[in-house]
C-alpha cells in the first residue's frame, strides 16, 4: 500500500526536505523513516513512533541524543551520522534489545555511556571522527562484528575487545588516532594483527616503551637545514661547504636521552620539489629553517619565499604536523634587536596565515549552505567539515646561532621537550613487545653483516626467510607481526615500503638513502650539466655515440624528454660510486635495452616521468577512455619502451607546441574550471600532465598547459590563476553534431576524474568545479554539486533541465554547461 506521493505507508523516503521538525501525521505507522539531509535540531515526539525499525537521522543540526529514543524498542538500524551530538545519555541503548547497527560517525563525542554494552544485539558499530578518548564501555558487547573508531583521540584500546569468546569482532578500524597501544600500524592491519600484538605483549612481558620520531627539516635553499642538521647529531657546530650542499635527501639518525630521531634533510632547491612528496609522512615532527639573516619584514615576498611556500605545501601534504620554526644565521643579523623583531614578525604572519586559511575554508562551507539544495553539496559540504578538523600545531619560532655550541644544545632540550608536549600528534611513543624489537633489530644486523644487497630493495618473502635465521620465532609468529612492524618502520623512517601500491608491495627497501640516491642522479637542479659531461667510456658502455649525448641534451633543453639510455649512464655512473664489482645488481637497478630497470619503474610509478610515445601520429582510432569502466589500458601500460625515452615535465621550458597545436580559445568552447584552496600545490600540474597524457597515445606537453588527442577530439588543460584564485582549465572545441556531446563529456570527465584522483594524495586540499557562463564578459558561473562518486551513467543526470540561465540572466543549452547528452530530434 503506497501513499499519495508514491511512498509506501511503511517506509518514507523525507530525506532533503529542509524539514525543521518531525512530521508526526505521516510517520504514525512508519517502519522505515529517511529524514536525512534536512535542518532538524531535535527529534522531539519521536517516542510517538514505536513501529520504527530503520531511523536515517544522519546530517542534520542534531545536538541531543534524545531520552525520547528508548520507547523504540523495534529499532533494527539508526544512523545518526554527521551532527552535533557531544554526549549519549545513560539509560537509553540498552531499552534498544533489537539495535543491530548504529552509527554515530562524525560526530562530538568525548565519551561513550557506561551501559552501552548493554545493548546486546548490536552487530555493527561507527564512531569514527569524533573526540574519544576512551572506548572501555564497549567491552562485553557479545555480538559485535564491526567496529569504526578511526580520527578520535585514542591512546590505547581495550585488550578485552580482542580476546577470544568476548566478541565476534571481525573488522575493527582505530586509523587517525594517537595510539600508543596498539600503535596505529598493528591496527592498519586489521582484527588479527591486533589480537597478534596482544598476545604477543602476554607472551613477552618484558615490553618497552620505544621513543622514535621522523624528522624532516624543511626549507629553502642556503637556509641552513644541513648545517643545523649535522651540528644536532653531532652535539657542536658543524661547517657545510656550499657544495656540500644537500641533493635529494640526506638520511641520518640520533639517539638522546630516550629518544631516537631519524633526521630527513629535504634539499631546497625546485628540482628536487617533485620527488618530496613520495618521502614526506604524517605524524612527524618538521623543523622548518628560515634564514634570518636574508629575511625581510618589509618585503612580502621574503616571507612567501622562506616560509609561507612551505608551511602551506606541510598544510596540504600533512595537514596534522607538528613544526617547529627556526630561526638560523642569527651569527649574520646587526644585532638581538634584529633577531627578535623578525621572529615576531615571522610568529605573527604564521598566525595570521593559518587563521586566514580557516577563515576562507568556513566561508566555502557557508556559500554550499545557502545554495537553494544545499543537499546537492553533501559530500563537498563534509570535505570541507574534515579540512576545518585538522590542526596544524606551529610552535614558536627558535632563534639560532649555528656556531655556538650553547645554542646547538638548547635545540635538542627544546625538540626533547617539543617531542613530549606533543606527543599526541606526533605519535612518537609506542608500546611494543620484545618480540618486535628483535625482528628490527635482525633487519640490522642483516644490514650489517651484507646478507641484504647493497641497494636495500628485497622482496617481501626473501626478507621474513632472512629473519628467521636470527630471531627464535617460529615461521607463523614472524609473518604475523613482520607486516606490521615494516609498517611502523616505514613511518618512522628507517625504511620504505610502499605496501599500498600493487607493484612495489612485494618489495621492502632496507636502505632509503640508496633509493634517494637514485632519485637524484635524475631529479636535480644541474641535469643538463650532468649530461654533457658523460665521458666517451661511459657512452661506450651503452654502444651510444657522442654525437647521440648531443641530441639527448638537446631533447632534455627543448621537449623535456630524457633517453633512456643517458639514465642508464647516469645512474650507473652514480651506482658504480656505491657498489663494487656486482653488474647483476647494476643491471636490475639501471635496466637494459630490452628490460626497464628499478629506477625507471619508480620514476614512472611516482609520476615523476611519463614514458614518450616519440614518433606517434595523430590516431582517430585511439581508443576512448570512458569514466566508471574498470578496465582500461593506459597509454603507459600499453607501451612501455626500455630503449625509448621519458617526457619530464619538470623540464619543460615553455608551451610553444601546445600553443600551436591548440590555436586561439573561441567564445563557444567548452571550458570547466576546477579550483583548489588554498592553492595548487608545487609540481600537481606536472603530476596532472602525466596522469592525463598517461590516457591516450596522442599528446603535447608544456610547462603549464598540455594537448590531449582522443580520436578526432582535443582537449587542452591548462593550469591558470584568475585574480590570485589558482585554477585547472580543461576546455575542448564545441562538437558539430549534437550526438557528439557523450563523447566529448567522456572526455572532459575523464581529464576530471584523473585530477580527482591525484588531489586525494593532499589531505588538506579542496577543489570546486565551475562552468563559467559562456556568453562574452559575463562574469558569473555554475557549480557543480557532488559528482566525484558518480558512477558513467550518473554523470549524465547531474542536471535535469534542457536549458540552464546564469545570474546574470544568460541562456544556455545545459549541454554546454553540465554532462548532458542534448535530446536528438
């Protein structure tokens, strides 16, 4: 039996409504009541509905969990998701004897009731992003299959929840939280790997409490981040010769009072910008160095140089860090009257530069409020809800004089007392079983006694069976912790391995600093030079001719492509100052003609190079890529050549053939812009041109716009800023024919899709998407709402209307505007 609104009597779909309160006459007799997505801030007279087994309360303005809800003693299902609840009375869930799943997600919890492990059927649990710090009351809940606690403020959680017979937990998720025990890379591995640790801490009591912290020093060039690096491990101040200069990373660790510090020292220079982002974690402490001699209160462009370009790319990359300023070459300032005065001015720009930041995302969240279906901006609504979440903690600026061994030492107590202050974010303190500490320390002595190949990359499996021949641990009880501790060390810094990412997860590497070393021989500021200086031997060894060294430097300075074969030679020549006498190992680092090497596959797989199609047509045959479809060969998988070359845009100088190519914009184009906030982060619009042109065999590269070609349709995405709003266009020529929108959408939505994919690798970023209205001069747009989860058919329902007018009283076909296939006559 339905009502008169299609709805059947029993279930009501009430969701996006704007409903301010219950409607009582319609849901007297429902089973399953929708009223998500509307303005509710209370549920009073929902005790009338005692028929209720399924309740969607989920995002609306509801700040109380009402007493009212323990009359509905049916409940199967309530999602309470996504509203302003801090606290869950006692009394109430354990009248709910039917409650199988609750969710409460996204939330302000602080604590849970104590007799919530009274509401015995509960099966499916979601607390996540809430501000937990406890979750004992939940131990004794029998039935419990599911539990998500993820971003809250965990310590520890309960051992009992994981033993035998007390639950049937099958799915614990406990990411985003400051744990100590168990740390938070036992719980990535899931209900297993925390009922491994726990009993691994019965088995071996003799437990310790281990002080590690990854710390990266950040900033610009001739900042003194080497220097001040160096004099912290030594304990004095350490001279560093210009040309001592750091490239790449340098790798180093120190152990003090307790504490063990891996130190990452980024070099400053652009070049290297690209490859940061591969080696930069969460939960670490940055130690970002300005130099306060050069610094200028007076002029802007000191500060954005020196400081704001890094704190703003931390904020994006790992929006939760802890940085610690400092202030180096005081030594070179007039006198302290100088020094202070540019600490506060460095302090107070900071603290405006991060409340501005909140200031602007708190603005975009209110312009989605007033929309007239602000529903349709749900997922955009709660991006922006996690943005406003993050903390970035900034400590005060330290004033530094490098070449005073007092002021080297009350660094270190200062990070020692930053380090414990902090530990919250930092996560620097973990619990872990003896057990643990003998595997790691076996990884060591594998090291140390070179049963591990000089270049540290070894497969999974040979790794765990190189262990077991120095640890008394049985096969099983290796292989049930190994998984987590390499996690742990990969966060900490002592190793890498990229468990995430199909083709390198079989793969450990013992030695980051060789992988480093690698990346530098490419990725650096004087590649050019480097080139041309390749002796005749070395070119010999590739049978290549010097005549070719002049063409490979000239397609390095001109198109941004460098040959295969020169990376070979370089790399060699870099690993032959590292290994003596192993060519098989050379071999499987630098690749041969017929077989790309470990680098070449790195490079590529961290979208630091695309492989260059060279020669290729134009191909109206290219296959289309479409949105949605799962298989798809790219253009990189389905032509990789280990005698070719690779396109670097990094090294591009200039968009002279795309320009070409391209020709002059025209007033019916069809452009989408698509902007980030705070702003594009350094080298995304590089990692844009190889994701996009990895799609079709056919492109144009430049150093801020590149030309795709599928079939006999172009695109051209540009990265461009309007009024300081940084911004990625993708536009494409109007079609003829009407029945060529879906491709050309297929096309655009593609280029989206790719651009989607590569912003979730920067937590603190944020996009919107508009279309600017068409007709010449007018200055007003169209946004998108939510498409991101939209799956190839759902694309096309974006907008149901023929015809869209924009605000300042312009008509376009939506066609124009939205992915629409235009209604054929």
């Amino acid at each position: 039996m339905t009502s008169p609104n299609g709805n059947s009597w029993e279930e009501w779909d009430l969701s996006g409504q704007k409903l301010k309160s219950l409607p009582h006459d319609l849901l007297a007799h429902a089973r399953k009541a929708d009223l998500q997505r509307n303005k509710l801030k209370r549920i009073t007279g929902i005790s009338r509905f005692t028929d209720l087994t399924e309740l969607n309360l989920s995002r609306n303005k509801i700040m109380e969990f009402s007493q009212e809800i323990h009359n509905l003693h049916k409940l199967e299902k309530l999602y309470m998701n996504q509203n302003n609840i801090r606290a869950i009375p006692e009394g109430i869930l354990p009248h709910l004897r039917r409650l199988k799943f609750l969710k409460l997600s996204t939330n302000r919890l602080t604590k849970l009731p104590s007799d919530i492990n009274q509401c015995t059927s509960i099966t499916y649990l979601d607390l996540s992003k809430n501000c937990l710090q406890n979750i004992q009351p939940l131990v004794g809940l029998p039935k419990l299959k599911e539990l998500l606690v993820e971003k809250n403020q965990l310590t520890e959680l309960p051992s009992q929840l994981f033993q035998n017979g007390s639950c049937e937990l099958i799915t614990c998720k406990a990411t985003g939280n400051p744990l100590r025990c168990p740390p938070e890379e036992v719980c990535a591995g899931g209900v297993m790997d925390i009922q491994s640790y726990f009993r691994q801490m019965e088995e071996n009591p003799n437990t310790r409490s281990a002080w590690t912290v990854k710390t990266m020093f950040l900033g610009s060039s001739m900042a003194g981040k080497s220097t001040l690096c160096r004099s912290l491990k030594k304990g004095k101040p350490v001279v560093v010769a210009v040309e001592d200069r750091t490239e790449g990373i340098e790798i180093t660790q120190l152990y003090t009072q307790g504490v063990r510090f891996l130190f990452w020292d980024f070099a400053g220079q652009e070049e290297y910008y690209l490859t940061h982002h591969v080696f930069i974690t969460p939960r670490a402490l940055v130690i970002l160095t300005c130099d306060l001699a050069s610094y200028s209160t007076v002029d802007p462009q000191s500060f954005k140089d020196q400081v704001w370009f890094w704190m703003n790319n931390i904020q994006l990359r790992v929006p939760d860090s802890v940085v610690l300023l400092v202030g180096t070459h005081c030594d070179q300032c007039r006198d302290q009257e100088e020094v202070m005065e540019k600490k506060k001015d460095i302090e107070e720009k900071v603290r405006i530069m991060l409340a501005n930041r909140k200031k602007v995302l708190k603005q975009q969240k209110k312009n989605l409020e007033e929309n007239m279906d602000a529903s349709l901006f749900t997922d955009q609504l709660d991006e922006l809800d996690c943005l406003l979440e993050y903390n970035l903690k900034v400590l005060d600026l330290v004033t530094l004089d490098c070449t005073k061994t007092e002021d080297i030492d009350n660094l270190r107590s200062h990070i020692l007392m930053c380090i414990q202050t902090e530990n919250e974010f930092l996560c620097s303190e973990s619990i872990l079983p003896k057990s643990y500490e003998s595997v790691e320390q076996a990884i060591h002595t594998l090291v140390a006694l070179q049963q591990i190949p000089q270049h540290g990359i070894i497969l999974l499996e040979e790794l765990g069976d190189l262990i077991l021949n120095h640890v008394e641990l049985s096969r099983e009880s290796l292989y049930s912790i190994l998984r987590f501790l390499l996690r742990y060390l990969h966060r900490i810094g002592v190793i890498v391995w990229y468990e995430d990412t199909s083709i390198l997860s079989d793969k450990v590497f013992i030695q980051p600093s060789f992988l480093i070393s690698m990346f530098k021989t490419i990725v650096r500021h004087d590649l050019v030079q480097q080139l041309e200086g390749v002796p005749r031997e070395l070119l010999m060894q590739e049978g290549a001719l010097v005549k070719q060294k002049f063409t490979w430097v000239d397609d390095l300075k001109c198109r941004g492509t460098l040959h295969n074969a020169a990376m070979r030679i370089l790399v060699r020549r870099e690993l032959e100052k590292l290994i003596e006498d192993d060519d098989d190992l050379v071999t499987e680092v630098v690749g041969t003609r017929k077989e790309e090497g470990i680098i070449l596959a790195l490079l590529q797989h961290f979208e630091v190079c695309l492989p260059a199609l060279v020669g290729s047509h134009l191909n109206p045959q290219a296959p289309v890529f479409i949105p949605g479809e799962k298989q798809w060969e790219s253009a990189k998988e389905a032509k990789k050549d280990p005698d070719g070359a690779c396109l670097f845009p990094i090294y591009l100088k200039d968009d002279l053939i795309v320009c070409h190519k391209w020709g002059e914009d025209k007033q019916d184009d069809l452009s989408i812009h698509v902007y980030f906030l705070p702003e594009i982060p350094h080298g995304f619009f590089h990692r844009v041109i190889i994701k996009t042109c990895s799609l079709y065999p056919t492109y144009w590269a430049g150093r801020q716009q590149c030309l795709l070609c599928c079939g006999n349709r172009l695109a051209v995405v540009r990265q461009k800023d309007k009024d300081g709003d940084p911004f990625i266009e993708i536009r494409c020529r109007r079609p003829e024919k009407d029945e060529e929108f879906r491709q050309l959408w297929d096309l655009i939505l593609a280029v989206m899709s790719k651009v989607f994919v590569l912003s979730r690798q920067w937590p603190g970023l944020t996009q919107q998407v508009h279309t600017p209205c068409p007709e010449r001069g007018c200055p007003h747009y169209f946004t998108w709402q939510d498409w991101q989860e939209l799956n190839n058919t759902d694309f096309y329902n974006i907008v149901k209307e023929e015809k869209l007018v924009c605000q300042g009283g312009h008509t376009r076909r939506t066609e124009l505007i939205f992915p629409k296939v235009p209604v054929l006559q």
